[in-house]
C-alpha cells in the first residue's frame, strides 16, 4: 500500500510519460473525483491540460464562485456560464428521467464544443474504483470515447483503482480545501432532481437559498459527521400560510438528511429538534416564497435519496 505522496509521484510520472507532449482535457465539476484528478495530472503535465468547468445553472448557492476561487489559478481552466442554455432546453419538461437525459446530452454538448478549440488527444477522467466494481468492469480501462461530432479522445483515468477515502487523502496531500475533500455527494443534474415540476430561475433560486440554510445550519450544529447527504428540495405544491397578518400561499418546502454507507440503502437518523426547528424559521422567515417546511422520513428503500 502505497502512501499518498508515493501514490502522486508514481502517478504524476505515469501520466507525463503516457500522455507525453499531447493537450488532454477534463471535465471538471469541483466534486472530489474530478478535483483530485485535475490537480493530479496538472502537476504532471501542466498546462497541457484543460480543465472545463461547465456551470450548468443547477448548482448550489456559492459552487460556482468556489470552484473557480479553487482552481483558477492553479489550473489551465475554462468557465462556462451554460445555465441560459440548459434552462431554455429544460423548459416545460416535467418528467425527471427526461430532465436528466436533455442535462446530460446537453453536458456532451458543450464540453465537446469546448474541446474542440483545444487540440487535445486525451480525456482524462476521475472514474474510481466503485465506479466500474458496480457496472462489473463493463468500462475497460483502456478505450477511446467518440464524442457525438466524431471527435475521438483517448481515456487516461488516474485514479480508477482508488477508493473514495484514498482519493480523499490523496487531494488532502494535494493541498485541496476542505469545502472540497469532505463535500457530501451531489447528483450530476443538480438541483434538476430536488426542484419538483418545471425548472425555472425562481424555482432554483428558492431551492438554493433553502438549501444553503440547510447546509449552514447542519454543520454550524456539527450534524454533518452523522449524514451522508443534506439538503432541501423544492415540491411543486402550494400552501396557505400567514406572514405578518395577511394570508399567504407559497411553497413547501421539504429536508431531508440521511446515514448511508454507500448510498443503495439510507436512513433518516434521529435528528435534533433544536436543529431542524432553527431550519424550519429561518427558511420561512428568510425565504418569503416558502410557506411551509416539512421533514423528510423515509428510508430507501422504498424512498431514493433525491426527489426526482
Ligand atoms: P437515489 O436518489 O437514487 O440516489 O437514492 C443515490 C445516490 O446517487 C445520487 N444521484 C445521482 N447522481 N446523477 C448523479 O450523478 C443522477 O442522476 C443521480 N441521481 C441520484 C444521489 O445524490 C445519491 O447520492
């Protein structure tokens, strides 16, 4: 078992010795996998590599802004501000499985229309070893991805033999933030699968800010240690409530926070009162569109972890 400063060295020479002088090109999205892979072949090859960073509009509040503060300069990056684009090509989709399936050909899309300015031979990508244990090693660990406009890349994965702890270490030697080693899962399609019913700008909005009190409130309380994944998602129900002394109708809101080993089964661990009760006042006080704030209680099975 090797250390992880024996693990970055034997890697970064592998991989200036495989890819040589050629571009390769990431896509990077500030989850641990990717930020680990991007800054493990950065330090090996330099700015022969690119890292893309496509914002899809379905971030939470501050990722963006994060991952660029992160990697701007440590990187050869791109920022791509997508969101208008992927909103008008979610506009009045409804149906979950089809928002994630226009997210991910659109995802295709615009990184190969920005990889296409870059010469590159190779795609580098942060594929661990979970990843493909669970799809029984269908992946082959050399093979070339055609992208839809017939470019063809050659898949370098750096870190496919390591374990989701390993590659935390490694990024932990590697100098990453916190913000990012120890950051809970987060579903490709974003907040497509936690706002119910149409996406729109005010609706991701909500769910952001709702969000963000989530997250502020469960680590300021040190609940996070507990919880695989917590987070708030936005029904497409309204509801009577009162604010000041008008009645008025907006949205419900719903946390969820959940235990889990590996994400196939979760529970929903006894939370504070204290917590979700400060979660509950501040989203409703603070977020004038929300007028009720329900939890989150069932496991999965039968419930997934997201809504949608
Ligand atoms: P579910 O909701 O199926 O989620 O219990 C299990 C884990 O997978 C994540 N998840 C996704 N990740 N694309 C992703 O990259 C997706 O479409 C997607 N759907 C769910 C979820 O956050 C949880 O960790």
């Amino acid at each position: 078992m090797l250390s992880p400063k024996e693990f970055i060295d034997d890697a970064v020479k592998k991989i200036k010795d495989e890819i040589n002088d050629e571009k390769a090109v990431i896509a990077l999205s500030g989850g641990v996998d990717s930020s680990v892979c991007s800054v493990l072949v950065g330090e090996s090859i330099g700015d022969n590599l690119t890292a893309i960073f496509v914002n899809h509009g379905l971030l939470r509040k501050g990722e963006a802004e994060q991952v660029i503060n992160t990697f701007k300069e440590r990187l050869n990056f791109i920022y791509v501000d997508a969101s208008d684009e992927f909103l008008e090509a979610l506009r009045g989709v409804t149906d979950p499985e089809e928002k994630r399936k226009i997210i991910g050909k659109k995802f295709i899309d615009v990184f190969e229309r920005e990889a296409s300015k870059i010469d590159a031979k190779y795609l580098i990508q942060g594929t661990i070893a979970p990843d493909w244990i669970e799809t029984k090693g269908k992946i082959k660990s050399h093979h070339n991805i055609a992208l839809p406009s017939g470019m063809v890349l050659e898949v370098v994965e750096p870190i496919r033999e390591l374990y989701k702890d390993e590659v935390r270490e490694i990024g932990s030697e590697l100098g990453l933030p916190d913000e990012i080693i120890h950051r809970q899962p987060f579903p490709g399609p974003g907040l497509a699968v936690r706002v119910i019913g149409e996406l729109t700008r005010d609706k991701i909005q909500i769910c952001q800010e709702a969000d963000a009190i989530v997250r502020e409130e469960v680590e300021k309380a040190e609940f996070d240690k507990e919880l695989w994944q917590y987070f708030a998602a936005l029904t497409n129900t309204k509801v009577t409530g009162v604010k000041g002394d008008q009645r008025d109708f907006g949205y419900l809101v719903v946390v969820r926070m959940v235990a889990s080993f590996d994400a196939m089964t979760a529970y929903v661990p006894e939370v504070p009162w204290e917590l979700i009760r400060t979660i509950s006042r501040r989203i409703t006080s603070e977020i004038s569109e929300v007028t009720h704030v329900s939890l989150s209680i069932s496991d999965k099975p039968p419930s997934t972890i997201e809504f949608a």
